[in-house]
C-alpha cells in the first residue's frame, strides 16, 4: 500500500511537470496547427539557465529558497525569448507553406538548440545543489519532499492562471478567436501575427518553470533532457487531444500516474524480468494506444458545426 | 467616402477582378451584384485586406487603404460580415459579439451595444451563453451581422447575407439591415439575390467575369431588360 501510495505521488509530481510541458505543445498546435518539437528544448534551457545562475549565486551567502527564485526568475525571460526568436525566425516564414515544412523545421530547430546547448553547457551532466531545505511530510506511510509539494501547487496555480487568461480575457479572447479562424479574427482587428507570438512566449514561460521543476526534482540536467521530455509530454497532450487546455492538463497528470506505477509495479508483474529502468516504454505505448483507438485524444471532440 | 479604381484581383495567373472603379457615397447602400464567379466576393475580400490586390488603388474617407495591414481596417471604421458568416463556433454568442468590438476599450458602451444588439435580434439574447456552432445558419447570419455592428463601424461591407437561409430569415436579416441603413450606416452590398439587393440599395453596380458592365440607380436597373433577363429570370 505505501508503495502504491508513494508512486501516485511521484507520477503526481511528474504529471505536473508533463503537464506544463503540454500545455506549450496543445496551444502551439491550438493557434497554428503546428508540433513544435523544439518546445522540449526550451524546457532544457530553462533547467540550463536555472542551474547555470543558481551556481554562480552558490558562494553568496543568500538563503537556498532565494537562489533558486533567481535562477527561475532568470529563466524564465530567456526561455520566452527563445520561444519568441523560434517562432520568429524558424515558423512565421513559413506560414502559408505546406503543412510537412514547419514540421520538419520543428525537428531541425530541436536538433539546432540541443547543439548550442551542448557548445554552451557542454556533454556533461549538471548537478542541482543542495540548496532547497529539505523538508519532507508523510502522507500515508508514504514520503513527499517539500520540493514536490511545491511542485504541485506551482503547477496547479500556472495552470488556473492559464484557464482564467484563455477563458476570462480579451487576450484569452483573441488566442480562441485565432486558433478558431485566424482570417476572420483579423477582421476583428485582432493581430494575429502578435498572437502567435505571445502563444509561443506564455508557452515558453511554463517550459521555463517545468524545466526548472525537473532539474531541481530529480537534481539533474543535462542537454539531452528536453528530448524524450518533450516526446513525453507531446504524448500527453495527444492522450488529452491535442488543441485542448484542459486535455493537456489532464493528459499530463494522467501520464504521469501511468508511468509511476507502471514503473513501480512492471518488476513485480513481469517476474523481475523488466525493471523500473522500463519506465519509458509505458509513455510510448499510451501514445500508440492513443493514436489507434482514440487519435482525438481523451476531451478532444469537436462541437457541432452546423449550416 | 469609398473609392475603388482600378482593382485588380488575381489567384495565380488568372484574373478575378479586372480593373473595376466604383465608389460608395457616405450613407449611401450600394448593391453589386452579380452571378457565381463574378468577382464580387473576390472584390470584397480585397477591400477588406483578407487578399492582396495585383493592382489598382483603395481610398476610404480620403485615406489609400489598401495597403493597410488586415486588422487595422476595423478601427479605420470598415466591418466586413464574411460570406459564410464566419462565427467563431467554439465561442459563446456574447463572445462572438465581444470579438466584434475588439479593437474598443470602453467596456460600458459595449455592455449597452450587445443589449442594443439583442434589442435588433432577440433570438440572440435567448441563446447569449450557447456556443456558436450550434445554432442554425440564419442565427448565425444575425450573429455575424451583430457582430459586425459591435466595432462601430463607419461602413458595413456584407457578403452575401442570404446565402442559403430560409425566406422567413432572409426577411428578418433584410430589416435589421435597412434598419441600420436608415440610421446612416454606408452599406455594400454584395449579393445574388439581386432583385432583393436592388429592392433594398439605392444604387447598384452589375459585375460579370470581373468587369462592372452596368451601374445606375437601383430602381433603374431593376426595371432594366438586360438585369431582367439576365439576373431576375426574366
């Protein structure tokens, strides 16, 4: 029981870390129609930038909860330009080009970031210091540190926040508006090209936090991170269907359950034969299930369109 | 106040519309009419910057607009209502009336200009919080008009507002429209329909194969033996 307990904590953590991550994937698509594949890679920036401040931070004395604020408050504006400068030079080109164009683009985009960040960052893994206070509460015989406690609330505040702005304003407003029909939102006054920015930028800025969610969970980076994150959480978003705020949020959670105690449980199940080290088999074998019997995803349907 | 010369549209290497001239005078309605592939929606497309002119010069109010980025002709005072209408589906009726007034900030006038607009179409306000997409095509019609109505504009731009509606409704859409006629509003008119265009402008413009052939006063060219022969089935 308190390994059951433990694991639906742990995916609940990962969960809001997958499900930051697709929300970038599901807006993206939402207002364009287009897999940015490069959005893993501004979560790895992100979990670089962090890391890459609070090191510097590491001899000045400051308390550990300050340093890390830092270095999420630095991330985050480098990870919103990126996603800026990404749809900017690498998207809007190529606008009204066929549909394969902008995805391969996507890939070579992902592929251009992981290098910079290897020249910048190097091959190595980065170690998270110890710096947060560690601080760990018992829910059920089971063990949740401080750190994934505030994981999920900061999770879960960033994704109200992002309802209530899509939902509640007139910005929220025009992002529907656009990914509804973009030509008629123009009619509207409403600029889209701005819109399409600003949907990468508030993207970027959950990529942003995520990133930094995982390098300071798991006490790890590395540029190679934001590849199989970034898959992962496109699964997510697919499982939740694909275009749907509140699908991405679902499907992120949900994935991250599935994981953690698929993880936890496949040795037991198989005989010790596969390990937790199978983790990842659990996340691509959702996404086929997913693409053949469900491709609209879980909340994805569409209302009636009539006359 | 709208002034067209010499409008040239082109898809690829064809023509659409072929040099035409024509104006709209402030408060006045024009009718263009014409048959299918004319070049009628063409040409209002490219006023309303949703397509690029190949050529010829746009003034509103003394103003060239045609150069004017798409989403900065609804605060020069142009509304188009889009043949199709064009709802946003997944959005609310109130929604869709709050994209029509986008570009305005003064969120009291916009609260009393939706009542206003469900004072001109009740059926509206009955169905204020229902997504779009699930009404039926002449309440979407009136949607898309109201909408259009929520930007203030200085001059409606419609599209084709009887395409495929039931008779009842084309009537109702026809009334709110003279309504706002009479209140001032410069209307164009496109449409097929053109005994009904004509019964409701005060001057027309015949196009075909993307040329205007004929213009005059609506009554005129109602009583016409080519228009009849031509467009009343006559």
């Amino acid at each position: 029981m308190d390994i059951f307990i433990q694991q639906i904590i742990n995916g609940l953590v990962l969960g809001s870390i997958y499900a930051l991550v697709a929300l970038g994937y599901t807006m993206v698509y939402g207002i364009m129609g287009l897999i940015n594949f490069a959005h893993g890679e501004v979560v790895m920036i992100g979990a670089m930038v962090a890391l890459t401040v609070i090191n510097l931070l590491l001899g000045s004395g400051l308390p550990g909860v300050v340093m890390a604020l830092i270095g999420l408050a630095a991330a985050v504006p480098v990870c919103m330009a990126t996603g800026f400068a990404i749809e900017r030079i690498a998207y809007r080109p190529l606008r009204n080009a066929p549909k394969l164009a902008p995805l391969i683009t996507a890939i070579g985009v992902s592929i251009v970031l992981q290098n910079v960040a290897m020249l910048v960052w190097g091959r190595n893994y980065h170690a998270f210091p110890p710096i947060l206070p560690s601080v760990d509460f018992e829910v059920f015989e089971a063990t949740i540190t401080g750190v994934q406690v505030a994981i999920i609330a900061i999770a879960a505040l960033m994704m109200i926040g992002l309802t209530l702005l899509v939902q509640r304003t007139r910005l929220g407003r025009a992002m529907r508006a656009t990914a509804e029909n973009p030509s008629i939102a123009q009619l509207m006054g409403v600029d889209t090209n701005r819109i399409i920015s600003l949907t990468f930028v508030i993207g970027s800025s959950l990529a942003a936090v995520a990133g930094f969610m995982v390098s300071a969970n798991y006490s790890i980076a590395h540029y190679y991170m934001g590849f199989i994150l970034g898959l992962k959480a496109f699964t997510a978003a697919v499982l939740g269907g694909i275009g749907n705020l509140a699908g991405a949020m679902l499907g992120g959670i949900l994935l991250g359950l599935i994981e953690s105690l698929g993880a936890g449980y496949i040795g037991d199940l198989t005989g010790g034969f596969l390990g937790s080290h199978y983790q990842d088999v659990f996340a691509f074998f959702v996404l086929i299930l997913v693409l053949v019997f469900r491709p609209s995803g879980l909340v994805g349907e569409k209302v009636a369109e009539r006359a | 106040m709208l002034e067209v010369t010499g409008l040239r549209v082109a898809y690829g290497g064809i023509q659409a519309v072929r040099g035409i001239n024509f104006h709209v005078a402030e408060g006045e309605m024009v009718a263009l009419i014409g048959a299918n592939g004319a070049g009628k929606t063409s040409t209002l497309k490219a006023l309303a910057r949703l397509l690029n002119a190949a050529g010829g010069s746009v003034r509103f109010r003394g103003e060239e607009i045609s150069k004017l980025a798409p989403h900065a002709l609804v605060s020069a005072g142009i509304a188009l209502v889009p043949e199709g209408r064009g709802v946003f589906p997944r959005m609310s009726i109130v929604e869709n009336l709050q994209m029509g007034a986008y570009c305005r900030s003064d969120k009291d006038a916009i609260a009393a200009d939706i009542e206003h607009i469900f004072g001109l179409f009740p059926r509206l306000k009955e169905r204020a919080r229902q997504m779009a997409g699930t009404m039926s095509g002449g309440e979407q019609q009136m949607l898309a008009l109201g909408r259009a109505l929520m930007s203030r504009p200085k001059m409606l731009l419609l599209d084709e507002p009887s395409m495929g509606l039931a008779p009842i409704m084309v009537q109702k859409i026809f009334e709110v429209i003279r309504t706002v006629a009479s209140e001032g509003m410069t209307v164009l008119l496109v449409e097929q329909n053109a005994k009904l265009a004509l019964e409701t402008s005060q001057r027309g413009y015949v196009m075909e194969s993307g040329e205007i052939t004929l213009t005059g006063d609506a009554a005129d060219l109602l009583s016409d033996p080519k228009v009849r022969a031509a467009y009343l089935g006559e």
